[in-house]
C-alpha cells in the first residue's frame, strides 16, 4: 500500500505582521461603490462593492464582449437610418455609410458612441431589447448576479443597473479579448474620415493603465472601469457615482501596488525530491502541473502544504499525477495545483 504524507514548507507569519493596511490606510474615496480586483479576482479594496447602481456607458464593456464573441470584426456593415441620431454621447453614424465591425467598437469604445452601440446590438441580435436578453444571459455565465441590462448604450431605465464588484468581474473578460484590449489602449484612431479620442483620461495620468471605460449621466453620475498592470501584476478598478473618479482610480492602484505583489510559482521555481526504489536514479522532483499565480500582501509568507507519496517504484512516468500543491495564507487558500514528477526514471 502507498503511504503518503502531507508536508508544511513555510510556517505562517502572525496575521499582526501581514495585515494589507491599517483601517486609517485605506483610501478614502468619493464614489458611492468603488473596488479593485486582482486578476484571480481577489477583491484589495471594496466600498460598497455589491450596491446596485446605474452604470451609464460603461454599459459598453458587455456590448463590446458580446460582439467580439460573436462577430467577424472585418465584416463590413452599412448603416441603417434607425441606428443613427441617439441622444448623448455619439460617432456620428450617417445612413449609408459603410464601417467595419472594428471600427463600429472603436467608436464605441472609444467616443462612447450611442449610435455605434444601437447599430452592434442590431447587427448582432436583430434589435436592441433581444441583445439586452443576450447581454443577460452573459452576465449570468461571467456571475455577475447582480446586474441587468436593458440596452447596450447604458441610457437609463429603472432596471438597468450593475454594482462595481460585477463591472470588475466584466472588465476582466473583456480584457481577455485582444481586440478589444487593442483598442481600449489606442489614445486615438482613425475611423472612416473621423479622428476620435479615447475619453479614458488615465491612458495619460496613470502608471500603466492598459484601459477603460468611461460612463455618464444626471442620473449614474460619473462612473468609471479601468485595468492597469505594473511589474506583471493586473489589477482592475471600478467607481460608481464619483465626482473624482480619475484621482480615485490614481490614489486606489498607487496604494494597492504599494501594498500587494503577484507571486508565481512553476516547475523551475518549486519542487519536492521524493525518493525512487530500483530506478536508474534515486530521486525524482514532483512539481506543479502548471504555472499558478495568487496575490498576497507584501512580506507575507504562505504556507506550501503538499500532499505527496513517501516515496515511488521505478518506472516512474515523466507528468504522471504524484499529488497535490494547495497554497494558504491565514487558513485562506490562495492557489491550487496538481503536483506531478518532473521527468521518466526507468527501473535499473
């Protein structure tokens, strides 16, 4: 029978010691609901991250994913009078125009563009109130519980509504998707005879920022989704209703990258010898099965429990499963990995 054992490689610093930030720390901002999220979706900071709330044009963020999934980007589409003269925010859409998807998302990306973002919905689902169904169900899939769209522009109506923990948890799909990253980062672009401007502010005031969307109106007030990354570590920020959502969103990343660091760990950096009988070699290293990565306050130590046999019989088969890797922090676990043995040792 194999016997296993269950190893505890670094011993936990006092909680004392590790705390992120002394409640007198943290930020103080001035939207109504506000957070910043890790790439692994670890929430750093949150103030009433769970209100609902109107999101205006951030809105946006869900059309512009929904699209990318579904469409080729290059496809050329001709305008339709009834996609174009939408109050607000606008690109300016003239019937019988022609655009590229492409360029359709970088308006609205971009200009935040009503029209651009009526014009992708009926492309896509025939009208606006069935891609309002699709956006739904999207969010459904991502887990953002609790949101409901209406309309892909993000004009007001009493049951649309999102909360800054969901537009993290979008924000984050959408930057999964080149394309949509791409143009998220542009300052500017051509489209058709148009020169736009990116409305996000931050591509210039903050250190690092890849991208994000603004949003607006009397009733949502300032509303703002970001994603920023330094030293390769990504993290994303949302603001709701805030007359000072750009120094916000400066003050949150400056203090979450001062306090937190990305740790990593792969087959070059971690391993456990386990001892091998009748093989060519003595020893073979279990190591993780793939790269893992998880966030932790800087100068903590986590614990590294792994679940291993006490020792193998040759032939040992090189990426066979030899056990488990969990990594906690505080009883927290942060990251999981199979553990498998590192190369092929054949018996003697």
């Amino acid at each position: 029978m194999k016997q296993w054992i269950s190893l505890l490689l670094a011993a936990l610093v006092p909680l004392s010691a590790i705390a992120p930030a002394a409640a007198n720390d943290t930020p103080k901002v001035s939207a109504k609901s506000a957070v910043v999220m890790s790439e692994n979706g670890d929430l750093l900071f949150a103030h009433d991250e769970d209100l609902l709330l109107p999101m205006a044009s951030t809105t946006k963020l869900m059309t512009a994913l929904l699209v990318a999934e579904r469409r080729d980007l290059d496809e050329k589409i001709e305008i339709d009078a009834a996609w174009c003269g939408l109050e607000g925010s606008s690109m300016y859409l003239r019937p019988g125009q022609l655009y590229t998807i492409r360029e359709l998302l970088t308006g609205l990306l971009l200009v935040s563009g009503n029209d651009a973002a009526r014009a992708l919905a009926c492309i896509t689902a025939g009208d606006e109130l069935s891609f309002a169904a699709l956006m739904n169900d999207r969010a459904a899939t991502l887990g953002m519980s609790r949101s409901h769209f209406m309309n892909p522009h993000g004009l007001n109506e009493p049951e649309h509504y999102s909360t800054a923990h969901d537009l993290a948890v979008l924000m984050r799909a959408v930057m999964e998707q080149p394309a949509l990253a791409e143009i998220l980062g542009m300052s500017s672009a051509t489209v058709g005879e148009q020169q736009i401007h990116n409305h996000n502010k931050l591509l210039r005031r903050c250190v690092g920022c890849l991208g994000g969307k603004t949003g607006y109106t009397a009733v949502a007030g300032r509303c703002l989704v970001s994603c920023v990354e330094r030293d390769g570590m990504r993290l994303f920020c949302v603001t709701l209703s805030d007359p000072n959502d750009w120094n916000d969103h400066v003050c949150l990343y400056d203090w979450a990258y001062s306090r937190f660091e990305m740790r990593q760990l792969d087959g070059k950096s971690f391993g456990y010898e386990l001892p091998v009988f009748s093989g060519v070699e003595s020893s073979v290293r279990a190591i993780p099965a793939q790269e893992i990565r998880f966030l932790l306050p800087k100068g903590a130590q986590p614990q590294y429990v792994l679940n291993l046999p006490m020792y193998c019989f040759a032939p040992v088969r090189g990426n066979a499963l030899a056990g488990k890797l969990v990594v906690q922090l505080d009883g927290r676990i942060l990251a999981e990995a199979e553990m498998v043995y590192e190369k092929t040792i054949p018996v003697k």
